[in-house]
C-alpha cells in the first residue's frame, strides 16, 4: 500500500487557514487527519462524499441530463456571451488564480462580479472605507496581547481553532504563560460557549451594539454613560473601559453579530473608532472574522485588479462600485440579471427568497464540486476539483496572509480546476464574440 | 521572434556612456540593444527620430505599486478609485485610480511616461507572496522588490550580539525566501517599539525588550549588505521621518555606514541609500518654525560619495501616504483626523496609511514642497539623488514630469513658489537656487544614476552594446527652446516606449502590454552556516510564527517570468 504523510497541509475550510494540517494519503485516498478542528477534518475527509458532481450538467426540457466538459463550456459560453446583464457571483472558496480568470471574464462580458462578502462582512469593507482600521497579522495577538475580546462572533463554532492557535492560549514571546497571561472578554447576546470560557462576559440586549459601543467610546474618553445601555449595567461598561485602556496590547474580533444586526456599517464605523481612540492610550487592533477561507483574497485580488474590493461592475467598460446597486442581492432584486454564473458558492441557500426567485428565472451556470440548492436551479453545471485538496493555489488567511495551498491527492477523473473551466469559458466567449466560434 | 529595430537619428542621452545629446541610431535586435552593422535595415522597424529625445528606459527606485500597503490604500479609499478610470480596449485592461491606482493601469502609465523598470520598496516577508501577485499583474515593466528587515526580530537579535556571520546567512536565507531584490530598513527600531504604540527618538535610543539601537540596525545590516556582497547597498527610510528637525538623521544614519567597505558582485558606489530624503530634510523644533534643513543635507552628501538619495518630491494636491512606519502614520491621522489604517506584521514591520492633502496655502507643505528640489538643485552629482515621489506618498508618479520641467526651468519654479504660502522663502533658499537641471542629468536622475545605484547598469540605464533594448522616444528637440510646458508634455507621452526589444507604446498610447521579469537576488552563504543558522530560526519560527516555516517561502510559481541574480557569498572578507 503507498502510504504518504503531507505535512503542513492548509486546512481551506475557514478564514483562519490553519497551515499544520497532517494529511495521511494511502492508495490516493485520505485515510486520515491530524490537528485539524472538527470542521477543517471534514473538509478533507468528506471530499468523497455522494453530494460530490461527477459529470457536467446541461439542462434539456427541464432535466438535468450529462454531457460533455466541452458542450457544457460551450453551452455556458453562449449563455454569457449573449447576456445583457450577467452576473458573476461566489468566489469564497476559490483561490486566487480562479479570481482572476473571473474578473478577466466579467470585464469581457461586461458582468456585474460579486463575492459573498456582499451578504457577509460587506458593512464592514463599507466601514473602514469610513474611518480606516487598526489591525495586524494574527501572530501579532499570539505574541503580545494580553487582552482579547470576542464581540458577536463565536469561534468555539464557527473557528474553532482560533482561540489555540492565534489568540488566547498559545504562548507568545511577550506572552510565555500563555491564557494565564490575558484576559478573555465576550460581548455577545447569548452565553456562547466562546463566553462561557470568558474572564468577562458581558451580554448585550439583540441590536443593542450600537449603544454599547458608544457608551464604551464614552467611558473611554472620561464621560458619564447612563445607568443601564443596551443591558449592561453602567459599572461593567466603565470597568471594561478601564480594562481596555490599561492592557499593553488588546484585539477585538467581531462577527456578524455586530455587522449584520440594526445599524450594520455604523456599528463597525463605531467600533473602528473605539479602537482608533483607545490608540490615544495603548495599543489596540480589531479584525472582522471572516467566514470562507478566501473570502479576503477575492476581496484582494478585485482591489488591486479594479480598485473596488467586492460588487464592481463592468457594464461601461471599466470599474464602477456602488454598494446597493452593484451588489448581487440588489441586481437580482431588481430583476436585472439576465444571466449568472456562480463560481463556489450556494447563493440559492442562503439570498433573500425574492432574488433567489429571479435567480431561478434566468440561465444560472454552476461551478462547484457539489451539488447544492444553486445547482439545483442550474442550466449548466460543471463539476471542479477542488482546491488546497486537489489543486494547488493562493488564498489569504483573514488578517492578509496569503498561503501557498497543497495539493493533497490528485483530483478524481474528469474534475478540472474551476480556474481552468473559467479559461475555457472565456476563450470560447471571446471566440464567439469574434464570429470564430460560430461554426 | 520580434522584428529588429533601428532607431534614427535621435538625439541621444545615454550618461553611462558620456553620450550628451548626440546624433545616433540605436539598433536593437533579440531584446537587446546591438551594433547597427548586424540589423539589416531592409529588414527592421526604422523608427525615424529626427528632432526627438532618446534616452534609456526609465527607471524608479523607489514607487509603492504593489502589496498589502498600496492595496489597503486602493481598499479602503474608494473615492480615489471613482476619480479616474481607464476603460478596457481590444489589447488592454481596465482600471480605475490616481493616487492609489489598480495594477494594470499602473503598467500603462509608467510605459506611457517612458519607464520600463520599477522597484517596490516594502515587502513585508510574511506577506511577500501578496507583493509578486501583485507585481505579475504589473504589464509592461520590469520590477523588483525590496524586502523589509529592519525591524526583524531575528536579525535584531543576531545584530544584537554581533553574530554577523548568522545575520548574514539569515539575510540571505530571508531573500530566498522572500525574492527580494535587497534588504530595506524602514524607522529602524521605531516600527518595532510602535507594536507597543511607542516609537524610538534618536539613533541610539534602544528599542523596547531588544535593547538594540537604530545605529547599530543601520550599522550592521549595512555590513551584512555588502557580505553579502548584494547589488544594490541598504535602502532606508530613516528613523523620525516627518518630525521637525529631523534632519540630522540622515547624516547620522550615512555616518553609521561611513566606515563600511563597497563589496558588491555588480557596480555601485554608495553603501548606503536614503530614500525619499524630504521628508527627512526637516529644521526647526516644531511646526511653528519648521524650515528646510536641505542644504545641510545636500552638503553632507557632497562631501560623501558612499551616499546617494531620492527626492520624494512633493506635489501638491491630495495623495495617500503609505508607510512601514506604523507610528508617523499614526502622527499623520493626529495631525489631518483623516481616515488611518494600520497593518502590523508579526516579528518583522507594520504598516500605516492616511490620505493626505499637501496644500499650497499650509507654510509646512509649501516649504516640504522646496525641500526635494532644493536637495536636487545643491547635490552636485546628480549620480547621488534620483528623481521620487515616494509615490504615492509625497505624490503620484503621473506627476514625474511635472518635477522635470520644475528641475530644468528656474522660471517654472518661480512661478509655481509664487503660488504658495507667502512665507515660503523665509524658510527656504529654493528661490536663490540658479540651477537648470540639462537633459543629460535628467536621464542620470531618471534612469542612468538609478541603475548604477541598483547594480544593475550592466544591462539597464544605458543604451550601449548588450544592453536591454529599454528605449523611451519624446518628442523633444534639444535645438530649441524648451518651455516648461514642452518640457512637461513630452515626458508625460512618449512618442515611442520600448521594452525589451518590443514597442510596447507609440504616440502615447499603449499598443501592446507584454509581461515584464522579476529581478531578485540570491546570495549563497556557506553551507554549514546556514545549517546553523535554521537551526536556530527553526525554533523562532515555531514558537512565534502564526504558518510553518515550510509555507514561509515564496514558491516559483510567483515569479513566473525571474532573472535570478546569484551571488557566491560562501567566503566573508
């Protein structure tokens, strides 16, 4: 039996892209996974599973029916090549090189592109846009904070790694003993089992975050704050200032507790600048905690491409963002798309039921390894291997590292890289918009 | 294969070969710049270039284009992404920006100035990954980039203890690691003591729990640079850049590597580089009797050839600032309340932005604006400062020939200092300044002395046999009388960009966009040393490091198109 042990495999399961992952590869399967979270273990072993796509899917008098790789690029092609207002949506859990390719493709075609940063941590890109943002590569807390604090996120769940690896236990340089040298606060609006592991935990009322944060913003700057904000009593909003202002080194991670309840963007606005006031009497970072592993390379790779970090549209021939046209919910809300193309995402599961109903309306291309509801509804779709598994690529780690990901095990039979589905997609469009590809 | 080019009857600004603006043809075959008797002329492009300027291509050497600063810029400042776009064509990319702008478009305009080659002058190492993604997706041009090591926990450690010979395989191993092109120190010990929100105040504070001060950083990774005998010397951002008064910094910091002997496997002739020395020319002990200290620094570099120094010349009108010099942006944001962003890097840098507005009516911009071209008008070899930006920070690098018709016209400056704050003059000698830059020291500060400075005028900066075939073509006639408005117009578009044999812009617009090479260096340490060497950082990196030491390197697929410089460093002398 050939037995290989890939070491330090990237786990591409969430944004905290662990890079210790062990991976034991026998007869070209994974038989097993070490150091890995409950999540990122079943990224690597599930790769198999049945929902996995085998063959390209074309829809034919309403059935999902197999074809070709090449009738199905070439179905796709027609599809985009003839749309007025395509759009190019997903991107999370794609590497970089597959970004470029699509934004190469939504600027041919003139497509509105989107990553899920949209219905995610979108207020946020729209808040430091505002007021800028204070933060650091992840080590940085590992090494010197002696104060982290979780508000609206819950990385026992969602990350669950990013307490050991990056924040409260490991032992840092300026750090040796460790969670015994730093204090862990949770805001949240439930006792979470992150907040049950909490020095402090302080529980604000649903959409009370915009208050807490400027009563905190107050009480940092030595005003009065009244009895009671959002739930929390006066004398835990002053003592967590006073905490926050006397720490040498203190991070707060938000979620999408902050940045999708009421004020969204002005929530984060708010707590950008606490963390900008308290840079007056220490130091003070903040992070979003983004969900799919390259989430914030999509973000990367459109910014330095177009300028725009998420919703660009490419329908006057160059680069326009404008957050609530722009965006995917809002082109199809609008009933404008005539067309889409999701790359490595299942907008279908989780979009407002209205833009889901237009996205059922219009030809949807899928590609992704997996069935899902979005390719459920799909006129072609197109299975791909995938990356930091099956192909090697480029994503970035939440606080902007960007990470080389491994190939593990060689893709099954017949499943391309999504980059290279993509290159084919936009050869043949360009060929059929030069009359080439008529024949 | 290329057609081979010949170009007639041009006339010619080739420094590196004392050719002053003579009459002669170029040919160019392969790439390469060739004698005239092998391109056949029934055979080549004649690109005829009666009453026009021939110069190498141009060359930068200091411009932030690509990686997490320039990119956080164009995230987080969308406004200066929705005030200029360029629209995609057959042949080319869109893109959108003026300050900070989008790769593609940052390509084009270089070529269109007449630039071929540019140097990205802050690579954090654990991020170098970003900057090579980004430098892929810069057409045209040739690039390198710099890597940031003075604020490394490592390196201060074994500078610390005067282990140079680990210091320099841990370089070495770092550029490897990183592609880097040569080793650049920025705030050196003040980025460090800003990851607790402080900073270091002079060259021999200490920097916090390292108890190493920025002279002895200075000192020793100068030594190590020339170890490792790299081709261009250290490239620093000194330390309290941007404070009243700070000026003695850049002498003490030259005087840090005075004693340090040039050993390098190119040609240079400095071991030390000061970038963008504006913003470290500064007199006074506050804003309120802030004055230019340039000709105190113009006089220490006349007196001091192992010294060279860029511009940073400042333009007036909005920018973004960008920095590894986390706490002057802090300072910044203190000063404007403008939008901050901060980007720290575990054991190595960090990182600030703050869009900025140099204004012509605030005394401290008017004067910061005398300060480069005083520094350029009083040094006497224009082989010791090159023409900067520090784009974007003093300004954007469109605004390049704006500052050549400012150097080579007195009356351009005296009508641009009429504009600014009426205080100006008392604070600056700029307005007794006679000189008039000629076209022969514009192409030494613009490409010639750049090239020599990087170690890289064997094939860049000069138009003679064996060259790269790196040619810019304005339309410029030295016979007549050059207005500064001629002047600006003809380096803003040339009427020919060539880049590696390939005519790549005609008439200012671009018509093809080829990519350009990676340059990095690769000094190879004894073996036995370096062994000991990872050794050692093997741990570090275990212990501190949020990835594995595994995934640190930059893989080749990053550079896919490199010119590897290799160097013997084995044997320390």
């Amino acid at each position: 039996m050939a037995t290989k042990v890939v070491s330090d495999a990237v786990c591409t399961y969430c944004g905290c892209l662990c890079d210790d992952i062990e991976v034991l590869v026998q007869d070209g399967k994974i038989v097993d996974v070490r150091h890995a979270c409950i999540l990122g273990t079943s990224r690597f072993f599930d790769y198999l599973r049945p929902e996995r796509m085998v063959k390209p899917l074309i829809r034919v008098d309403g059935e999902l029916k197999e074809t070709s790789i090449d009738e199905a690029v070439k179905k796709a092609a027609e599809i985009l090549a003839k749309a007025e207002r395509p759009l190019l949506y997903g991107w999370s859990m794609a590497g970089c090189e597959a970004h470029q390719v699509g934004i190469e493709l939504a600027e041919e075609i003139g497509a509105v592109i989107d990553d899920t940063t949209s219905v995610c941590h979108g207020p946020s890109v729209i808040a430091l846009q505002e007021v800028g943002i204070s933060t650091c590569t992840l080590g940085e807390v590992k090494n010197r904070a002696d104060l982290v604090i979780y508000w609206g996120s819950n990385p026992m769940q969602a990350h669950p790694r990013h307490m050991s690896r990056y924040t409260v236990y490991p032992r840092g340089f300026f750090r040796e003993r460790g969670w015994r040298d730093r204090v862990l606060v949770v805001i949240d609006v439930r006792k979470t089992d992150t907040a049950k592991l909490a020095t402090r935990f302080l529980q604000v009322e649903p959409n009370g975050d915009y208050e807490l944060i400027s009563a905190l913003r107050l009480a940092v700057n030595g005003n009065k704050i009244p009895e009671k904000v959002a739930g929390v009593p006066r004398e835990e909003i002053e003592k967590l200032a006073e905490i926050m202002k006397s720490c040498h080194f203190g991070a707060i991670f938000f979620g999408l507790g902050v940045t999708s309840s009421a004020g969204k963007n002005r929530n984060i606005d708010n707590v950008l600048s606490l963390v900008r006031d308290l840079g007056a009497y220490t130091k003070f970072v903040i992070f979003p905690m983004r969900g799919h592993y390259n989430v914030t390379g999509f973000g990367q790779v459109l910014t330095w491409e177009t300028g725009f970090p998420f919703a660009v549209d490419f329908s006057r021939n160059y680069p326009r963002y404008n957050p609530g046209e722009t965006t995917a919910v809002d082109v199809l809300l609008r009933e404008e798309a005539d067309a889409a193309l999701i790359v490595a995402s299942d907008p279908a599961a989780h979009f407002p039921r209205k833009a889901v109903e237009h996205l059922a309306k219009i030809p949807v291309i899928t590609i992704e390894p997996f069935r899902s509801l979005t390719t459920q509804y799909a006129t072609v779709a197109i299975p791909s291997a995938i990356t930091g598994i099956e192909v090697e690529g480029t994503a970035y780690r939440m606080d902007h590292v960007p990470l080389r990901l491994h190939k593990v095990v060689e893709p099954p039979e017949g499943r391309l890289p999504d980059r290279e589905i993509l290159k084919m997609i936009l050869e043949h469009v360009r060929a059929l918009k030069t009359g080439a590809g008529q024949a | 294969m290329t057609k081979p080019i010949l170009i007639r009857n041009g006339f010619v600004y080739d420094p590196l070969n004392g050719i002053n603006g003579e009459k002669m043809n170029i040919a160019i075959k392969d790439g390469k710049i060739v004698k005239e008797s092998i391109v056949n002329p029934a055979e080549a492009q004649i690109i005829d270039s009666t009453n026009k300027v021939v110069m190498p291509g141009g060359i930068d050497i200091h411009t932030h284009i690509a990686g997490y600063a320039i990119n956080g810029g164009r995230l987080y400042r969308p406004e200066d992404g929705r005030s200029t776009f360029e629209p995609r064509t057959s042949k080319l990319r869109s893109g959108t920006g003026y300050s900070v702008p989008s790769t593609f478009v940052t390509g084009y305009r270089y070529a269109r100035m007449g630039y071929t080659t540019l140097c990205e002058p802050a690579m954090p190492p654990l991020l170098a990954r970003h900057t090579h993604e980004e430098l892929n997706e810069i057409p045209i041009v040739d690039n390198m980039a710099f890597t940031l090591l003075g604020n490394n926990w490592i390196g201060m450690m074994y500078l610390k203890d005067q282990e140079y010979e680990l210091a320099a395989a841990f370089i070495a191993w770092m550029l490897r690691a990183t592609k880097g092109y040569t080793i650049k120190i920025v705030n050196p010990g003040g980025t460090e003591a800003w990851h607790w929100g402080g900073n270091v105040k002079n060259l021999k504070d200490p920097v916090p729990y390292f108890n190493i001060t920025p002279w002895e950083i200075i000192h020793g990774l100068a030594v190590v640079n020339e170890m490792l005998k790299l081709p261009h010397s250290i490239h620093i951002h000194t330390n309290m850049l941007g404070h009243p008064g700070n000026y003695g910094f850049v002498i003490g910091s030259a005087e840090a590597t005075k004693d340090v002997k040039i050993e390098t496997i190119k040609k240079r002739e400095q071991n030390i580089h000061i970038t963008h020395t504006q913003f470290s020319s500064f007199g006074g002990d506050s804003w309120k009797n802030f004055r230019s200290e340039a000709e105190a620094v113009a006089k220490h570099v006349n007196s001091h050839p192992h010294v060279t120094i860029d511009m940073g010349q400042v333009i007036p009108g909005e920018t973004t600032t960008m920095t590894a010099d986390g706490p002057l942006e802090r300072g910044l944001y203190e000063i404007n309340h403008l939008k901050w962003l901060n980007l720290d890097v575990e054991l190595e840098t960090g990182g600030g932005l703050v869009p900025f507005i140099y204004s012509k009516v605030n005394l401290v911009n008017s004067v910061q604006w005398t300060i480069g071209l005083e520094l350029a008008l009083l040094i006497k070899d224009p082989f010791q400062v090159f023409l900067s930006t520090d784009h974007p920070n003093a300004g954007p690098f469109v605004r390049y020939p704006q500052i050549i018709s400012w150097l080579m016209s007195r009356k351009a400056r005296e009508e641009a200092l009429s504009k600014f704050h009426a205080d100006t003059q008392r604070r600056s000698i700029l307005a007794t300044l006679n000189r008039e830059y000629t076209l022969y020291e514009i192409a030494v500060i613009t490409r010639a002395g750049q090239a020599l400075a990087l170690g890289l005028s064997d094939i860049k900066g000069h138009l003679g046999i064996n060259a790269d075939a790196d040619i810019a073509v304005y339309d410029l006639n030295p016979k007549e009388e050059l207005t500064p408005e001629k002047i600006e117009k003809a380096f803003s578009n040339t009427t020919y960009t060539i880049k590696g044999g390939e005519i790549v812009v005609k008439d200012g617009k671009v018509v093809q966009a080829p990519m350009g090479r990676r340059f990095w260096a690769n000094p190879q340490t004894d073996e036995e040393l370096e062994q000991t060497m990872l050794r050692g950082v093997s741990k570090t990196f275990a212990r501190y490091y949020t990835v594995s030491m595994s995934n640190f390197p930059v893989q080749n697929e990053y550079l896919p198109r490199h010119n590897e410089i290799k160097i013997d460093a084995t044997h320390f002398t």
